[in-house]
C-alpha cells in the first residue's frame, strides 16, 4: 500500500460513531415534533392573507407596530414582489371586510398613501388537505426512490437510498419544531428539493461503489467502501459548497418571502452530504454488500458455460 493511501481518512472506522450521532438525531427530532409540532403556516391552517400596496417604501418594523396597535396578533408581514408591496398573513378568519379593516388601520399610522390589492382567506379544510396531500406526496417521493434504485442498482441500495432520504427529512423537521420556524408550501418545496438532491449524491457515491466491487476485486466492504467515497469526496464537497454559496445569497439577498425556502435547503444540503457518507454507506455495510451482489447475471446459457460459436457465413467459406 503506498503512503498516499495509507494516509487517507478512514470513513468507515467511525461508521458505528456515526451511526450513533445519527440516531440519537432521528430520536431527538421524533420527540420535538411530537412534543412542540410544527409551527404551521396559513397554507395548512388557513387564516386571511391581504396585499397592500404602498406609495413608497415602507419600514416593515413599522407595518408591525401598527399592526399590533390596533390589536392585531399571530400574523407576519414581509414584502411580496417589491419594496412596496406588502403582504400580511394572520390566523384570524375574515373577507373583505377585515382587508378594508387591516387597510384602515394602516392607513391611519402611515405615513404615505396606501391601498389594498388584494384580500384572501384560505379555509382550514383546505389546509387539511394540503397536510394530507403533503404527507402522500413524500411519501409517494421515497417509494419511487427504492423502486428506481432497486432496478436500478440492487435491493439492498435501494434500501441504503431511502432511509437517509427519512433521515434527512425528519433531522430537518425537527429543527423547524425546535425553533418554531414557520412550515409553509415553499418549506415543503424545498423538502422535496431536498431529497432530490441528498438522491443525487447519494447515487454518484452508490455508483463508484459498485463499479470498486467489479473493478478492485476486494471481498472487504469497508475497504472498497473508503475507497469509493475518497474518489468521490472532492466533487461532493464542491457541489455542496457551491450549493450553499447560492442558498446564502438567497437567504441575505432574496427577502423575508424566501428565507425559509433557502434555509431548508442548506440545511437540506449539509445533512444530505454528511447521510450520503455516514448514513447511505453505512447502511450498505451493515447490509453485507459483498462483490458477488454486483455480478451480471450471464444473459445466455448456464453460468460457467460458454455460448456455443455461431457457424460462418457461406459466403465466407468459399473465399
């Protein structure tokens, strides 16, 4: 063995470590979404969301204050668009009415001309059915994902895909209830991103590995393990760094509207790395991956034997 590799980090030496700190999160995070939820926002519970639009460009600290002046509570207030055009979303249920309301009172505290664009109230039942649809959705999502990877690969890779996929979820998740962040649509989105892309790391990582298995001949899955991941670490490294570069730039530069969105992707984006290595791989040596379950089946005949020669064209015998 040269020095170079054997100076190369031993990943799977602290699988067992890992493996622990992992579980103890997925834990950690099962008992605060059943201890605190989620904090659910208007898409799941319904409420009013009303649009102002403003002459100039208001102070959102001063959409608040006026806000809580006049008795309102439980609502956010963020730009929509452009600096002058605001939205507010509240819990209490209402029509036109209250947005004339919510107008009124605003008007009353601002100091420019200000005019309601639009009034909505989403009702409960629909979010009722967006929790449910949602929750199918993902589900839906991490069934197809062990289907393909299944076909694709092996059953036992396809078993290695999902459950850091549920891994990453719920870590997630559990974070939101921890720290009561808002879960709306756009977080679910970015959920969805985030599996899409912990998917796609994990497969680049699932695929050297199996070819290690044809190539390296090395009945030790640890071995080929550690290798696979050392040839794949730098262009996963790099992706997740140019990844979360743009999610910063979303989160600093996109407004109050996105932050949610880009915040569940990066941390999406550090967990699905961090489960492509010491979740996926983990989960294929626990399994017993061995070489021979990366063995293509012989397409003719039996196995050991080989296909009979086909007899020459005529024409070349006569040459």
């Amino acid at each position: 063995m040269s020095d170079s590799s054997a100076k190369r980090f031993d990943f799977m030496g602290l699988r067992k470590i890992f493996a622990t700190v992992s579980i103890l999160l997925v834990l950690a995070s099962a008992v605060l979404l059943g201890v605190r939820g989620l904090n659910l926002g208007l898409d799941f519970t319904g409420g009013t969301s009303v649009e102002l639009q403003y002459a100039e460009a208001p102070e959102l600290d001063d959409v608040r204050s006026a806000l809580s002046d006049a008795g309102y509570t439980d609502y956010v207030v963020q730009n929509f668009g452009s600096d002058t055009l605001v939205l507010i979303r509240m819990q209490e249920a209402g029509d036109d009415e209250l947005g004339q309301q919510i107008l009124e009172d605003i008007q009353a505290r601002a100091d420019g001309e200000v005019s309601l664009v639009s009034s909505e109230f989403v009702g409960s039942q629909v979010g009722d059915e967006l929790k449910e649809n949602s929750g199918l959705g993902m589900l839906l999502a991490l069934a197809v994902v062990l289907i393909y990877v299944g076909m694709r690969f092996q059953f036992k890779f396809g078993i290695a895909s999902v459950i850091p996929l549920a891994h990453d979820v719920i870590i997630v998740l559990g974070l939101f209830a921890l720290f009561q962040w808002t879960f709306d649509l756009t977080v679910l989105a970015a959920l969805l991103a985030v599996i899409g892309y912990s998917l796609n790391d994990t497969i680049v990582i699932m695929d050297r590995i199996r070819e290690n298995f044809r190539k390296l001949r090395i009945d030790d899955a640890e071995e080929t393990v550690n290798h696979s991941i050392h040839e794949t670490i730098n262009r996963t490294i790099n992706t997740s760094l140019t990844t979360l570069l743009v999610l910063m730039a979303l989160y600093f530069l996109g407004g109050e509207a996105i932050n949610n969105f880009a915040i569940t992707l990066a941390i999406g984006v550090i967990v699905g790395t961090y489960s492509s290595i010491y979740v996926s791989a983990n989960l294929l040596v626990v399994l017993g991956v061995t070489r021979s379950d990366m063995v293509v089946p012989p397409k003719e005949g039996v196995a050991g034997e080989q296909p009979e020669e086909e007899e020459p064209p005529e024409w070349l015998n006569r040459m």
